[in-house]
C-alpha cells in the first residue's frame, strides 16, 4: 500500500471569501506535513447559507452575499471542467491574493488566480451563471448536512473509530499553528468531536486573522 492511500482521507468544505477558513485551511496543510492524512476540498457556499435570511442581514453583509457567488461559481466549475485536482490549488491561489495579498474577491483578482495555478482565464464567465449552481448546491449541501445550519465554513469531517465521519465547524484559530502546534490541535480537535454529545468550545475572539 502506498504512502498517499494509506493516509486518513480528511474532507474540508470552503468558502473562498471567509478569512477564518482560510486560516483553518493553512493549518491543515501543516497537518499534512505532521500527521498522516491527506485534505479532500470541497467548496461550500456562505451565500447559498445565508440566502434565506438575507433581510435579517446588514446592507454591507447582505452585498457582500451577492459578491461571494462569483469566486465559488468559478472553483466550482473548474471542478467540474478540470477535476478534483485542482480544487485545493485554486483555492490556494485565490485565498493568497484576497486574503494575504488583500486584493479582495474581484473579477480581476480570480482571473489571476486562475493564470497562478494554469487554468484558462475564461472560467471567469462562470462568476456569473448558474450553470454548475446546482454541483455547487450538492457539495454544500453535503457538509453542512454533517453539521448542521447554524454554523459557517470551514467544515471538516474525518472517519471515526466505528466508520462513520466525525464532522464539525472550525476550529477558528489565528495564526495558522505549524509544525508541533499544528499536531497537537489536530489531535486534540479530534479527541473532543470523537465524544457523543460533545457540541461546543468558544471564547470571545480578540483579533482578527493574522495572515503570514
């Protein structure tokens, strides 16, 4: 058995937009390097989350709503167009221009991030069609069916001892732990979600996401 296949498959659902999955997602590739596990990326969508209560929202929030469709739209249909495989380097790519690089979700921000990772350019004409929003819907719908309405993105679910997944939201953390860190959260985020019945840990946030 190979190295790859003998890795622990870990699924983790995204939105492109969301600097705190971001953050989760870093950490996960450090996980990579220290755990014997291997990331799956499936995209999630906070618009398609909040698309029923968009009134209860605040005017800035509910316009960044109509934004967050064209960067998902587009990973979703290079998916479908150009395989899995290229889920996880888009989003890299994506992530590092709006998040790290601070260029925002723009057209012109996801049309670089396409030339980053070798994708053509004209998947930007699927910012704004629905045409995968049905394959977008499906694998949304697949993670946060494992955690249910309340929460956001990221989404991670594991197998568990008894062969069904261990699925939860978060953990939010900043910055992203490395190396030994980067182990013991994992170990220790497992440990807790593995417990039936066991829901929830928080604590007020102080900052906001420190980006490397």
């Amino acid at each position: 058995m190979s190295e790859t296949s003998a890795r622990t498959p870990v699924d983790f659902w995204f939105d492109p937009i969301c600097p705190w999955a971001w953050m989760t997602s870093r950490w996960m590739l450090e996980v990579e390097k220290v755990r014997n596990v291997e990331v799956n990326w499936h995209v999630m969508s906070l618009a398609v989350l909040n698309e029923d209560k968009l009134d209860e929202l605040p005017e800035r929030y509910r316009e960044g709503m109509k934004a967050a469709w064209a960067p998902v739209r587009v990973v979703i249909a290079a998916q479908q167009l150009h395989g899995d495989e290229v889920v996880g380097k888009l989003y890299t790519a994506l992530g590092t221009r709006i998040h790290n690089g601070g260029e925002g979700n723009e057209r012109g921000t996801i049309v670089a991030a396409l030339a980053d990772v070798g994708l053509p350019a004209d998947l930007i004409d699927y910012a704004d069609k629905d045409t995968y929003d049905s394959e977008l819907r499906a694998s949304h719908k697949e993670g946060i069916d494992k955690v249910g309405q309340e929460v956001g993105t990221p989404v991670i679910a594991v197998p568990g001892s008894d062969g069904e997944q261990i699925a939860f939201f978060g953990p939010v953390v900043t910055p992203a732990p490395k190396g030994e860190e980067a182990a013991q959260l994992w170990d220790g985020t497992l440990m807790v979600a593995s417990i039936p019945g066991f829901y929830e840990i928080k604590r007020t946030r102080t900052q906001g996401p420190i980006f490397d």
